[in-house]
C-alpha cells in the first residue's frame, strides 16, 4: 500500500515528507523533483514568502544511488526564513514573541485554539498553513516519476480566477507540459484579464479564488473497484484533492452540469470502430465510471476560495479578551491558484500511483511493469483498446 505524512510548521526548521510503499529500482530524478517545487512558487499573485524561499528536497532515505531500496523515502525541506523565528519557533524554553490572539475568518485558527485548548493561535496555524503543500508537491513528483515508466502523465491549468473564465475556443493545450504562463492559463486573452483582477484585488487588501482543471492522460482501464467504497478511485480523488488547504469543491468530467442534463445527454455513449476497438466520442464522465478508468483521459476539477488572510481584514474576536477586533495578519498572497493547480497534479499523482501498485503490485518496479502489460495485453487481445 503506498501512504505518506508529513510533518513541520510553516516557520519551522523544516518541512518532512515519508513516503512508503514505491517498489524498489525506480529511477529518482531529483531535478524534476526541484522542478516541481519551483512551479509550486511561482505565479503572478504571490507573496513575500515566495521571495525569501527557494525550495529543493533532499532526500535523506530510502534511494540510493538514484534509485528507490524498496524502504520508506525521507524527504527534507529546509524552511529559510526559520532564521527569523528561532526564538518564536523554539522547541524548548520561555515563550518568545506576541501571541496571535485575532483569529481569521475562513481559517483553522479559533477552530483550532478551541480543539487543543490552545491560547496563541500561531499553534494551529504554523501546521494549517498551504506552506504545507511543498512537502506535497515533492512526493507527488516521486509519484510522477513512478507514473512515467507507465506512460501516464498529469497537467494542470487554471479555468477561473477571481471570476475570469477561460474560454474554452482559445484554450491552447500544445502548451502543456511547458506551460510558461504566470497563472498556468492556457487562454493568453483570459490570462491578461485575470491579472487585472488580481492587481485591483491587490489594491483593495482582497484576495481571489478559482478553479483548476487536472488531466491526466495515458490510464488503462479498470484502475480502482465498483466493488467497495474505499476503492473507488472516484473517492479517492476526491478525498485527497478536498484535503489541500482552502479547497472547497472537486468534480470530475462534466461534474455538477450533469445535473442540469436529461440522461440521453449526459452520459459518453460506446461505440466501435471498423477495427472493433471501442471508442467514445465524449467524455463527460472525466474517465472515470462505476468507481473505476475507462480509458479516456481523466479530468478533475478543484474550486479554491479565496485566501483567508486579507490586508484589510474581516471582523473577528480576540480570544484572550474575548472582545471584537479585526483579524491578524499573516505575510500572504492575493491569489495561489495557480500554486494549487501544482499541488493538486501532485495529489493526483500520489492517488494513481497508489492505484497503479494496488492493481499491480509488485516489490520491483520491473515486477510491476510486468504485471501492468500483461494486463493490457489481455485486455487489448479481446478488446482492441
């Protein structure tokens, strides 16, 4: 079973990452790992932080020599601007530094101080922080790494921001995978209009939200079960992509539009061709149905609010006075859709691989590549797909 965790505080010393169950033999390219990071950073929208970090992992178990022992895989990320908070980040000793007392609208802050019984709410919001989701975005590039020997590759690309759509007729997917676009836009008229919204939300104290689509592309078919709820992939999809910070709602395929749809259409009708391979010629259902691929690519979408840490902030409570105050500020960005776009290919990759090795198994990546094409063989001897 491939699982991971992760553990660290926004302004601790460092992020770490454990991620088990990858079969040993598998090539580790670790630029591509620095890559992804990096993607994760950038982004028209950001903030300071992105300024003072510059992230790369190391990894510190579990590969050697470039390539994967079969044991657990450590990775570390160092938290640069951790020099600035020795003191108020200390392990042990005396606490240090002005407690955050006005807790934020929209994030775990007095949920949080109110669970743990905590009276400073830097303890809730160090670990809740999207600051997180750079340990996340290394274990998914581990996880791509796994995919490509398969021929799966995942992308990702922004639908909305702060309200401006895409259109779809301008969409120019001979971008991917080397999307230079500060917003990971693949409309260039939609994008300038996106960065006009930004830079208003900017000078008013505001932040915005979008959605991202995620494709991903080169599944077989028949990967996760009608069988049981917890193995539907469908599910699993879901669940890890709700799990990044400040998502509020996944789709896959059309999603909530087939709802407004009668069934005739709705649904991807099966055809075959001259050569009796099946084909569709929609797919509405974004490549997934009765919990399992059905071969067509797999698209997911994911709606992210806008970030909870305003310039001008919203009305909230001091917890230790117990009186009204305007909610802390926290050094943010006015938009990370674009970075979540990037966490999310990574969640993404992180649930195929882990279906990829429920299926196929094997303690040797060259084991479960077997196991992988003689499945598709089988398959693509009855079938033809």
């Amino acid at each position: 079973m491939l699982r991971f965790m992760t553990a660290g505080e926004s302004h601790g010393k460092t992020l770490t990452g454990i991620l088990e169950g990858l079969p040993a033999g598998l090539k580790i390219d670790i630029d591509s790992v620095n890559h992804e990071l990096e993607r994760r950073q950038g982004g028209y929208g950001r903030g300071g932080r992105m300024k003072i970090e510059s992230d790369t992992a190391e990894i510190v178990s579990g590969v050697r020599f470039g390539e994967t022992i079969g044991s657990p895989i450590t990775i570390l990320i160092k938290n640069r601007d951790h020099d600035n908070w020795l003191k108020k980040m200390a392990a042990f000793g005396e606490p240090y530094g002005e407690k955050v007392t006005a807790v934020r609208p929209g994030h775990a802050d007095l949920n949080g101080v109110l669970k743990y019984d905590r009276k400073d709410a830097r303890d809730i919001l160090e670990r809740s922080s999207a600051r997180e989701t750079a340990m996340r975005v290394a274990v998914g590039a581990i996880c791509k790494n796994f995919l490509e020997v398969f021929g799966i590759k995942i992308f990702s690309h922004v639908i909305n921001l702060g309200g401006i759509l895409v259109d779809k007729n301008n969409l120019n997917f001979s971008k991917l995978p080397k999307n230079d676009s500060e917003l990971n836009a693949l409309d260039s008229e939609a994008e300038i209009k996106m960065k006009a919204k930004i830079d208003e939300a900017k000078n008013n104290g505001d932040t915005l939200g979008g959605v991202f689509e995620i494709i991903i592309k080169g599944a077989p078919v028949g990967l996760g079960s009608h069988i049981s709820l917890e193995n539907r992939l469908d599910a699993k999809f879901a669940a890890a992509l709700m799990s990044i910070q400040a998502i509020k709602g996944v789709e896959i395929g059309e999603g909530f539009e087939l709802a407004n749809l009668p069934g005739s259409l709705a649904h991807d009708e099966i055809f075959l061709d001259d050569e009796g391979k099946i084909f569709r010629k929609t797919n509405r259902a974004g490549g997934i149905e009765g919990g399992m691929t059905n071969g067509e690519d797999i698209v997911l979408r994911c709606a992210m609010k806008p970030i909870p840490t305003l310039m001008q902030p919203l009305n909230s409570i001091n917890i230790e006075t117990k009186s009204a105050i305007k909610a802390s500020k926290e050094r943010s960005d006015v938009t990370a859709v674009p970075a979540a776009s990037v966490v999310g290919e990574a969640m993404s990759a992180y649930v195929m691989a882990g279906a990829i090795l429920e299926m196929f198994g094997g303690a040797v990546i060259t084991d479960t590549l077997q196991n992988y094409r003689a499945y598709v063989s089988r398959i693509n001897a009855r079938w033809s797909l």
